[in-house]
C-alpha cells in the first residue's frame, strides 16, 4: 500500500496547495498548445490568452455551481468542490463568449479547444491526487494508495458515507487504500491528447476534433466511474447506481458523436480576419511562448 499525503506549503499566512499549483499548470499548458497550433497555421496566436481567460473564468464559476447544485448552498464557501462537468459547460461558455468578441468562427475555437483540454485535464488531475481528492474505492492492488490526510481522508467513516462497502467491522478511523481513479485519468487523457495532437494535421472539418475529445472523455469518465467513491449514485434522478456523473458522461459522448458526424465530412472554414491576421500578429503584439 502507497500512503499519499497533500502537497501544502505556505508563503506567509497563504497556503499554496499541490490542487491550485496544478490548476495553473493545466490552463498554462492548454495555452502553450492553443499557441503552438495557432503558430503552425499562421493565425494570431495572442488568442491563445483568449481563450484561457475564458476557460479560466467560466470553468472555476460552472464547476462550482455544478457542485453547489449537488450539494446545496451551504457549500458554495467550500475550499474545495469544483465539478468537472459544470467546468467544461462554464469554461465552454466562457471561451464562445470570448471567441464572439473577436469574431472567431466558433468551429476554429472547437478546433483548439479539443487540442488543448485532453492534456490540460490530465494535468489537473495530478492536481487532484496530490490534495488526495476524487479517489477511488477500496482496493487490495500493489499500487493502491491510502490518503490520510486527503479531501477526505480514505477511512471507513468517509468511505460509507460515499456509499461504498467496507467490512462491517471497520472503525471509522480505519484506513483504506483505494484505486487511484486521478491517476487513471491522467494515463488515459495522455493518450487521448496523442491520438488527437496527431489527428490535427488531417484534412478533415473545422471543429471535428472537438467532438473526437468530447466522445472520448465521455467514454473514460463512464468507465472510471465505476471505481470511484462518489455520494451522487443516490440521487433521485440518477438510474441504478449509476453516478450523476456517468449520465453527463454518456450525454457528452453523444454530443462528441454528433460533432464529428456533422463536421468530418465539411470543408475547413475561413478563420476570420481577426484570427487569420498571422502568428503574433494582434494589435497588442503579446503572445504565450
């Protein structure tokens, strides 16, 4: 059994934690792509910092309401509580809006979006295991990690109340190791950004490769799932034990699945004349490198 701990430190009375270093990390490195591509196709690559203040903005607002909605008002205040799916719909909000304002067709900002958010979700991932958050169940595998100290912590009282069976017998204060569902994430979203980071070059629709993430997210958020402690498999609108979270998965699947059928096929688009000024190119002259 591997025992994980936070990764916390503090500048003065600030605490800095492993979750917000990550956090920054992942927007940064969805930037640094976004730029990248924008360079290889001679497009002004300051919308690169475009897009990440809105993903910025509009996924830390969705994923906490998301949570919030979940889970009442009373934890709106909550350090912790951020929900993927409410930050993909905020985020995806956010970077449209941010997109209009510059007059770029919405199928490039998709364009990007699925370039950069498959490795930008693996790193914030990492994130999430170095705080000991989103863990999986009990499991007696080598690689099984026990969290003493996480977000919760991994012991048999917090493991029944995510509705996960553990021995009758177990004190609340035992200590589990479980399945560490962040880093099976961070594996499989690895090579989803390979596979797409290779498919970006084909000759194919504007846009379609966002629908290739979105299909491909859906299907890995299913799947792990079913190895997560969660406390939304009781929800009334959520069938069986399925978790809430694997019915917004299968519907972000179909969505994917409805993208690439209806832009693999289409001519790529104009990319505006804001967008398609040339790499480094905008009135400001600031760009990420």
């Amino acid at each position: 059994m591997i025992t994980a701990y936070p990764f916390v430190f503090k500048i003065g009375p600030l605490p800095i934690t492993g979750f917000g270093i990550m956090m920054m990390l992942a927007f940064l490195v969805g930037g640094w792509l976004i730029d990248r591509e924008c360079r290889r196709l001679h497009f002004a690559s300051d919308y690169a910092g475009d897009v990440i203040v809105g993903a910025v903005i509009g996924g830390i607002i969705g994923a906490k309401l998301w949570f919030v909605a979940l889970h009442g008002l009373n934890t709106l205040w909550d350090r912790g509580g951020l929900v993927f799916y409410g930050g993909l719909v905020g985020g995806t909000i956010g970077v449209i809006a941010n997109g209009w304002r510059r007059r770029v067709p919405i199928r490039w900002t998709a364009h990007f979006a699925g370039i950069a958010m498959p490795a930008a979700y693996a790193v914030g991932r990492v994130g999430c295991y170095v705080v000991g958050d989103d863990y999986g169940i009990p499991t007696t595998l080598p690689w099984g990690v026990s969290f003493p100290q996480g977000m919760p912590p991994t012991t048999a009282q917090y493991l029944r109340e995510f509705h996960v069976a553990v021995p009758a017998d177990a004190a609340p204060n035992t200590l589990f190791a479980v399945h560490p569902t962040q880093l099976y994430e961070v594996a499989a979203m690895l090579v989803v950004f390979a596979l797409i980071w290779r498919w970006r070059t084909l000759r194919r629709g504007t846009g379609w490769l966002f629908g290739a993430y979105l299909l491909f997210a859906g299907v890995e958020r299913f799947l792990v799932e079913f190895l997560r402690a969660k406390d939304d498999r009781k929800l009334s609108w959520v069938p069986g034990e399925f978790s809430a979270a694997q019915v917004m998965s299968v519907a972000v699947a179909i969505v994917g699945v409805v993208i690439i059928a209806r832009l693999s096929g289409l001519p790529e688009i104009s990319p505006g004349p804001w967008l398609g000024q040339g790499a480094g190119s905008a009135k400001s002259g600031n760009s990420l490198t």
